[in-house]
C-alpha cells in the first residue's frame, strides 16, 4: 500500500534521524533487495534486539547508515525502539530498557481502543470523552475553530503534534492552504487512518513528540491538542520544547492542555454530578461506568509548570473551552436551551480568554517564535540546558 506515497520523497530534507540527529534517505530497490536478504538470514535487528522478521518494501536510513526505518502503508516508523540495525550496532545497555512503559500503555490504549470505532462509526476515544451530542456541536465545532485564528493561514508544513486519526472534520481546516500536514503519532491505527483523510496532502510519521525527528526551524505552524497531559509528568516540557524548537522564526504553535482536577471552576460545577453519582451508587442504582479499556495515563500541572525558566520560552495563556465534558454533559440539554448557553460561554471564553483559560478545563497556550526576542530566548535556553 506505500504506492499512496510520493515516489519521490520531497519532504525528507526538513526531517532527521531520530537516533543519531543525521540526514535520512530513502534506500534505492537494490539496497531494500539486499537488506531483505539480511532479513532472510536473520541477520538484521529491532533496536531492541529481535531478529527481522518482515520483508520491507520501502525504507529510509540516516547518512550514517547504522539506521533503517521502514515505511508501511505510507507511514514513515521514525521510532528509536521501532528502528532496525546490523548486530554490530546493536546497543545492549538501551536495548532491554524498550519504549518506555508508561509511552507503550499510550500506545497500546490507542491502538487498541482509542482510535477503534464504535458501531455508531465513531472513535472510542471521542464517544468517551468527548461531547458529541447534537446540542453540544456548534459549540465544540467553534471552540476547535478558535485554533486556527492563531495560525499562519497559508505555509509548507503545519505539524499536528500527536494528531491522532485527525478525528473532526474542522481539523482539516487548519492545513487547507498548506502544502502539506505533518501527522506524528506514537498509533499506527490513527495515521493510517488520517491517511485516508488527507492522502498525499499528509506526511505520516510514527514518531515521539518528546524526540521529533525534524530539524529546527522547518514548520509554518504547530497544532498539538489534548496530548500533553498524557505524556510523562517530567516530559512534558521537552514536548513543548520540541515544538518550538522546530517553528520558523515568527510562527506559532497552539497547545490544548487540562487542568484536569486543578480547575476549580469545574470541580465547583461539577459537584452536584459527583454527589449524585455517590447517592446512586449507594442505593444500588444503576450507574452509567465507562465501558472497559486498557488505563490512559493522565498527568495535569499547575501553571507554575509552563514558566519561562524551565521552558526557556514564553507561552500566552488562552482558553479552548471553558468547561469540562461531564460539566457539559449534566448542565447541557436542548430543553434547558443549552444552545444559547453554550453561545454564551462561547462569547465569554472571546471576552475574557485569559481569566478563561487560567480557571476553565482547557486552557490554549499559544507559543510564538518572535525574531526580535531570538537571541534572549537562547541565552535563556542555553542557561536552562547548562542547569
Ligand atoms: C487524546 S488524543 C488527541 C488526538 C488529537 N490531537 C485530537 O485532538 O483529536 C492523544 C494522542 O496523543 C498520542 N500520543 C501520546 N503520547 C505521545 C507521544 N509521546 N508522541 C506521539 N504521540 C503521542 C496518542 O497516541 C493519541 O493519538
């Protein structure tokens, strides 16, 4: 299925070797044909150690050539622990410590749930947490259009930082004047989804948003939405450091992030939901239990977190929405002319964004890579990775 992907790779000088930061290149038919005889003879390696087992049909390595990333379905696996490499550059000590356990339940709970579909042809992932209901969707579709007034309207590559299948429609909007959307993704099941979305408007890579492989200074516009809090506490930065790092100078990048149990506006509205759930489970009522999945890890900071200091970069404060979905889900309904309040939480969240996004669920950090504070930010950077 890689025909769906450009013969000629015009897109692989902005990206780089995730392992050794070195030029990738595509290996010509003869060097796949005897790579896939190393293969035959058990002679080529996971990173972690494994014998090939899977012949290639298209592959890339870095200029090095100690590293082999196959491209299936059109989807380029740029992940260290996915790499392949000859014995002599098997590298023992890294080899048993594999893609982290907390990343690989990430992983697992998305391509094994997440990014399933219900019978309905909707994402478990959405049908669980999100608000799809018909008096809910204006609102949602407006709050996901609020990220694009912050982008450049029109440039070569928005990357979409953990994209996901690119689950609503509004989301394609962001990239209609771009040459091409970056999807980076730890599930293979979500971008060969977004593929059937995008096709070759898309660049597919499976790949960590704590380790991008793409050089600095390459991408018109960063998207990364309702992803941070589920990478590791101590990682979360290095996401966002890794985002600005490969923004040209004067573009922006969006984030969604939760405050999770940290908002106090929502734990306050959602206190009559919480007691009701306890005064049911009390007397056997039935309960309304999520159905079973694999556990999603979930990490929320404070606002502390986000400082100059530890990201080396300022970041505005906006909102993306105001209230939370089980908030949504108890106070919204068509009879209780959910529409026009959800309107005037929409106007609220325009009037006063900050206020907003410092109590609401979700707020939106906007990061902008401004020329004329260029050479502050990097002797701040460089005081931050000096300690
Ligand atoms: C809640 S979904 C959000 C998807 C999409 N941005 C959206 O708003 O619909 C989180 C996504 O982040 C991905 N993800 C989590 N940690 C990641 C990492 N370290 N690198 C790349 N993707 C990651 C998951 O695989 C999943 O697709």
């Amino acid at each position: 299925m890689s025909e769906t992907l450009p013969v000629e790779l015009d897109f692989l000088a902005i990206l780089k070797c995730p392992i050794s930061g070195n030029e990738l290149h595509e290996l010509s038919p003869l060097e796949i044909e005897a790579l896939n005889e190393e293969i035959g003879n058990n002679s080529l390696y996971n990173y972690e150690g494994s014998a090939v087992t899977q012949p290639l049909e298209r592959a890339l390595t870095s200029s090095c050539g100690r590293y082999f990333f196959r491209i299936q379905e059109g989807v380029l696996i740029l992940l260290k622990n996915l790499s392949m490499v000859r014995e002599m550059d098997l590298n023992r000590e890294e080899m048993s410590s594999g893609l982290m356990s907390d990343k690989k339940a990430v992983q697992d709970f998305y391509d094994q749930f997440g990014w399933k579909k219900t019978e309905e042809g909707v994402f478990n992932d959405g049908d669980e947490f999100e608000d799809l209901r018909e008096v809910s969707q204006q609102y949602m579709y407006d709050c996901n259009m609020r990220v694009k007034r912050y982008l450049r309207p029109a440039g070569e590559y928005l990357l979409d930082a953990a994209s996901g299948p690119i689950q609503f429609e509004e989301y394609l909007e962001y990239n209609k004047d771009y040459k091409y959307r970056i999807c980076v993704d730890l599930s293979f099941l979500a971008l060969r989804q977004a593929r059937e979305k995008l096709g070759n408007r898309g660049i597919y890579l499976v790949a960590d948003i704590t380790n991008l492989p793409i050089k600095d200074g390459t991408i018109d516009a960063v998207v990364s939405l309702n992803t941070i809090y589920h990478i590791t506490r101590d990682e979360q930065a290095e996401a966002l450091r890794q985002m600005y790092r490969v923004l040209k100078e004067d573009a922006t990048g969006i984030v969604v992030y939760s405050w999770g149990r940290r908002s106090y506006l929502n734990n306050f509205l959602a206190l009559p939901h919480k007691i009701t759930r306890k005064l049911k489970a009390i007397y056997r009522t039935r309960v309304h239990t999520s159905r079973e999945h694999p556990e999603l890890y979930f990490h929320a900071h404070d606002r502390d977190y986000f400082s100059p200091e530890r990201l080396g970069f300022e970041m505005d404060l906006s909102v993306w929405r105001l209230i939370s979905v089980p908030v949504m889900k108890y106070y919204i309904h068509k009879w209780l002319a959910g529409k026009a309040l959800l309107k005037a939480i929409y106007r609220l969240e325009d009037r006063a964004p900050q206020w907003c996004g410092r109590v609401g669920e979700y707020p939106m950090f906007v990061m902008r890579k401004h020329v004329e504070v260029k050479r502050e930010e990097a002797e701040r950077r460089e005081a931050v990775a000096a300690g």
